[in-house]
C-alpha cells in the first residue's frame, strides 16, 4: 500500500498544511497546521520533539500536544508502558517546543498515565518552568478562542 502525504491544501478559509512528526515505529506521523485570518492551531498527536514538530507550532496561537509525564512512567513497572518513553513528548518537553517555537498557549491532552483534575496545578507547573505562555489542560471536549 502506497501512503502519500499532502504538504497543504485549502478548505474554504482555512489553510491546512501537514508536518511529520516521529513515533517510531510507526511511520508515517503527521500533525496539522491549521491557519486562517484569526489564527494559528497546531494539532500534534504523538511524537517527540523534532525538525517537523518545530515546523508545525512555529508562532502558533494554539499547540496541542499530547503528553505524559516521564516521571511518573518511570515508576511503573511494565515494559511496555517503559517503551512510551521513547515516542510520546513529556510535559517538559512540550513546554520547551511551545516556548522555542514562540506559540502563545499551550493545550496537554491525552495525558498519560491517567491524571485526575486535583492534580492539574501540578502538571502545569512543571510546563510552567519552561513556557511562559497560557497552559490549558485539554481534557476530552475542551474548546479555545483565539
């Protein structure tokens, strides 16, 4: 089977261009660039930081951005939860794409392992001491203005 991959393409006054990211070993991972005359939305799903991520959130308005939390990973002891590490962002390091990419507000979702609302001022300020701009716990229908 032959995957081909569109850069971009218009859907009436959006622009929508599309970045490749990494998750070995699946191949090909893409996130999306979203534009129009009021914004920038940069959706990734998973990946770790990389040349495309870059491209994608580059003076976005909005990142989205899938994250766990290396730490507490660390702590389970399950192979294959180990094996998360090595192709999904942590918070860290999505706070660090977001703020070397200069985004405006970064958006957590799909947090893992599974994060409880009391904990959220937690899993804030960790991105917090690397971003400078809004963070938002993106949890499952959370909408954004821009």
């Amino acid at each position: 089977m032959e995957v081909v991959l569109l850069d971009a393409f218009q859907v009436g006054s959006f622009s929508v261009s599309v970045h490749q990211t990494v998750h070995s070993p699946a191949e090909p991972t893409i996130g999306f660039r979203v534009e129009n005359s009021e914004g920038v939305v940069a959706l990734a799903g998973d990946t770790i930081p990389c040349d495309g991520l870059d491209e994608l959130c580059s003076d976005a308005d909005v990142y989205v951005q899938t994250v766990i939390r290396d730490d507490l990973v660390k702590l389970i002891s399950s192979q294959r939860l180990q094996d998360i590490l090595d192709y999904h962002s942590s918070v860290e390091q999505a706070a660090q794409t977001a703020s070397r990419n200069g985004a405006k507000t970064l958006v957590m979702t799909h947090m893992g392992p599974g994060v409880a609302p009391e904990q959220y001022p937690e899993w804030k300020a960790i991105a917090a001491a690397h971003f400078d701009g809004e963070i938002v716990m993106g949890d499952d229908l959370t909408s954004i203005s821009i």
